[in-house]
C-alpha cells in the first residue's frame, strides 16, 4: 500500500480515537444531571429539613459541612455515597424518612451549591444512587 493511502486511514484512525476519549469522559460520568428547579426545591427542602444541623450554607452546625470541600475524604465520597446517606441515614432525628425523590432534590441542591452545573433533566434517585462521580466542588464556567 502507498504511503499516501496510509496518511488519511492515520487520520481517521487518529479522528476515532479522539471521539472515543470524548465518549470515555462522558461515560465516566462527569457530569451529574439536575435542573435548576430541582436545584430550588432542593434548596427549600434543605432549608426545612436539614439546615438546623448542617447550616443555611452547609458550614455544619451541629453536624458536619457539606461542602464538597469539607464533605470530601481521602477516598472521594461519591455523588452516590452522598445520596444513600440522605436516604437511610437522615434527617438525623428521624432517619430514612425523607422520600427518594426528596432526597434527589435535596443532592441536586447540594450539587449546585457546589458548583455543579445544572441541565434540562431532574436528577432521579436511581441516577444519583448509581452516581460514582466524586463529590468534590466544581469550578463554574466562566
């Protein structure tokens, strides 16, 4: 084979193997689906039920920050880890009595909060339960 039919099969090869590290990202799952109006939901449902114990900014008052800064250990709690433990384990007077679509409010919230960016669909307790992105602030878009 010449060598000037090896140069556009390269760059179709080359061509693929970019859009399959796009894919890749994508199917890494780096990003986390939420609305913005789930997000002011969420925002409402945490004023009401969580911020007592955790504060109106998620600073912590009497129990931890939830700021991904702070919420973040040395293995990287999870979007999932975040959503199990609002599900089983809170509100801590009354755990696992927060339905799971409150709760999906509740992490889409959290998320926004810290920086996540938000999209076109809610967050459903499915997704953000199988979620394995790391729960660590984002940095808005400018």
């Amino acid at each position: 084979m010449s060598s000037l039919c090896r140069k556009p099969a390269a760059i179709v090869g080359a061509a693929a193997f970019v859009l399959a590290l796009g894919s890749l990202t994508f199917a890494a799952g780096t990003d986390v689906p939420f609305s913005a109006p789930q997000a002011e939901r969420g925002h409402q449902l945490y004023l009401a039920r969580c911020s007592l114990c955790h504060g109106a900014n998620l600073e912590g008052v009497s129990a931890p920050s939830l700021t991904a800064d702070d919420a973040a250990t040395p293995d990287t709690q999870s979007v999932g880890d975040i959503f199990t433990t609002i599900v089983h384990r809170m509100p801590k007077s009354n755990p696992g009595t927060l339905a799971p679509s409150d709760a999906a409010d509740i992490e889409a919230f959290l998320l926004s909060f810290n920086g996540f960016a938000s999209g076109a669909h809610d967050l459903t307790p499915d997704t953000a339960a199988a979620s394995m992105v790391p729960y660590l602030r984002h940095a808005q878009a400018p």
